[in-house]
C-alpha cells in the first residue's frame, strides 16, 4: 500500500527503545523464538507470549502504519471499493452484528493504534476501551485519538487479554480483530473475556484460522503456516473447529460461524490481493524487484545512520509474512477472517452460582469421608 498520510516518509522500528536494547538484538531475539530447527520453541512461544508479541510490535508498528494505516487488519473488498472503505466496512459489519448502542461501553481486545475502536466509537456512538499490552502501540493510540477529537469516547488500558483488569460484567460488549490469534490458551483468553462481559451481551470476532483444507502433514501447507507464525508474532494457528469449540468450552453461546474472508462474489477482490506482488503502485514492494531494491535502500539508510541498524531484519520478517499469507489465501489453507458472534447466557451467573454449589457439596461430601476414615482408623 501507499504510505500513508501523517507517517514518516521512512518507515523504522521507532517502537525499538535502542538505548535499552539495539534493534538487531531484537530482531535476533525474536526470530529466536520461532527457530524450530533443532527444538520445537512452541512452548517457548506461549510461556513467553507477551515478550514475543511485544518485540514483534516494537518492531513492525511503524511500518504498519507506513504501508496499511491505522487499522491493522484484513477486509475482502467490494468491486470498485477503496480499500480503506473496505477497512471501514469490516468493522461497522462487526458492530451492527453486536448491536452496539448509543452509549455503549465497548472493550476492543488487542486494539493495535486504535483504528478500529476510533471507527467503531463514531459509528455507534459509543465508548469503547481499548486493551493493549504493547506501550509503544498505546502511545500511537493516544496519539491519534487527540488528533481525531474522540478523546471522550475511548480509553486505553495498557494489559494482556489473558488478565483483563476489568470486574466481572462491566461491558455491554466485547470484540476483537484479529488479535486473539496472539493468545496461547484459547479457552483461558474466551473466559477472561466472557467474565467482564455482561450476561446476554455479545462477543464479536475475527480470527486468525487454518481452515478444513489444511493438511498438517502436507509440507507445503506447514511451511506456510510457520511463516506466518513467523511473520506475524503467532505461538500457533488455531483451526476454525479449534476456535469453535474453544468458545464453547469457555460457556459462550455461538449464534454465527462463518468465514467472511471467502469471496461471495466473483467480482470482489481477495482479502491478500494488497499484499500480491504486482506492478503497480501499492503493489510493487511485493515483487521480486521492489524487495530487492527495498531492501539496498533500507541497507544504505542503516549504513548512513538514518534508521537504526536491524531495519533490513524488520522487512525481511515482514516479506515473510506478505509471502506466507498470499500463498496460504491462494491455496485456501488460512483466512484471516473467521467471523464468530458468540454470546454470554443470561443466566450465566445463576448457572455459575449452581456450579459452584454442586462443586462445594462434592467437596463437602469428600471431607466427610476422609473424616469417617480417619475415624475408622
């Protein structure tokens, strides 16, 4: 894509504190997690999520900005439709599915720079609160919500969606876009949000899945899968089945599961088409040749001091991801957009409250035959 207006002209790992450590040493670091060569790192991985995610952030978030805009994620588009009207489209979509109100408070799960939460805040008119664990990220949120006058209808909180610092039904509604996708434990992040979820409230979704046609023990389809995992900061890729049934392990109701990243029409545009190689403006670092001569400029900005030495290393992470992504939407194997629209019970808590009274007279039970043991002996 174009750069995009209000960003640097260069994009560089700014998010990277260089004085607290070098911008190679983390992207050695990082790629570190993802060498499965001689041990399989997924434990490391998930053990270490948050350090992970938080040096991949550091790292792309700028460029991000630089080549995608605000709104960090994926949209099939519409015949003749801009690609940011597609952006803006996938995530009123999510709204009006939620039936967001006027007034509303909102939590956005992994919100990135906020684009999202700013679009979704002036489209209902509600509050949204944006969740994030990468400081870097907040800074650039906050940021452009004060550029945007929307400071009184959103708020940041810098923490990890597997310990939403939030009481138990606080929010009128959840969601998240592409995000979860970070998680390590699936069933353990869904519960986290169903707890500050009020009871009847939704929970919209966008995940990040291998669909029915990937085949783990075909070699090209793992290779693919790992370098997106690579490219994009992921301990793993969720199925779509995985997905589904984690929702329901976590107690939610599922009212929709499709994956809205399939075309359903011939004309539209497929959601990886941005990131194709083709000869054309927006297209062009894509190609062997744009790469290339992306990367002697990166490597001559590093040489003059211009951007931080490691840049290079950033791009060819990123190149890892756009690769691994176009040939996984090509073969059908991954989408980026699997839509869930999940809902807390109404009666939850009751439901809850029973559970633990049936729990503590099991316990109860237990203890007095322990006690009529030890009597006995």
């Amino acid at each position: 894509m174009a750069q995009f207006k209000g960003n640097p002209i260069i994009p560089a790992p700014r998010g990277v504190d260089e004085e607290q450590e070098k911008t190679a040493d983390v992207v050695s670091s990082y790629k570190n997690f993802h060498n499965d060569e001689d041990e399989d790192h997924l434990e490391l991985r998930n053990t270490n999520y948050t350090t992970m995610i938080n040096k991949y952030y550091d790292m792309v978030t700028d460029f991000y900005e630089w080549g995608w805009g605000q709104s960090f994620h994926f949209a099939p588009r519409y015949k003749g439709e801009a690609f940011y009207a597609s952006l803006a489209r996938h995530e009123h979509y999510l709204a009006l599915k939620m039936q967001i109100k006027a007034g509303d408070k909102i939590l956005d799960c992994g919100c990135g720079v906020g684009g999202p939460a700013r679009s979704i805040a002036r489209f209902a008119d509600c509050h949204v609160t944006g969740l994030n664990n990468n400081a870097y990220q907040l800074s650039r949120a906050k940021l452009h919500t004060e550029k945007a006058n929307l400071t009184d209808q959103l708020s940041w909180v810098k923490a990890d969606f597997m310990h939403i610092p939030f009481d138990d039904n606080h929010f009128d509604g959840v969601y998240e876009i592409e995000a979860t996708a970070h998680a390590p434990d699936k069933v353990a992040c869904y519960k986290e949000i169903l707890r500050v979820l009020k009871p009847g409230q939704f929970f919209g979704s966008y995940e990040w899945c291998l669909t029915d046609k990937y085949d783990p023990n075909n070699d090209v389809h793992k290779q693919i899968k790992k370098g997106i995992e690579e490219g994009d900061g992921l301990p793993d890729i969720a199925t779509t089945q995985e997905v589904v049934d984690a929702l329901k392990e976590a107690g939610f109701e599922i009212l929709i599961e499709d994956d809205i990243a399939v075309k359903k029409n011939e004309s539209d545009t497929v959601w990886y088409d941005p990131l194709s190689p083709k000869f054309t403006p927006s297209n062009f670092q894509h190609t062997a040749l744009g790469k290339y001569l992306c990367g002697q400029f990166l490597k001559i900005m590093e040489s003059i001091k211009l951007i931080p030495k490691g840049t290079y290393g950033v791009q060819s992470i990123l190149q890892t991801a756009a690769v691994s992504l176009v040939e996984g939407g090509k073969l059908g194997i991954f989408t980026p957009a699997f839509f869930t629209l999940a809902r807390k019970p109404l009666d939850y808590d009751d439901c809850q409250e029973v559970e633990n009274n049936n729990n503590n007279d099991e316990n109860d039970e237990i203890d007095v035959e322990e006690n009529d043991e030890n009597d006995e002996n």
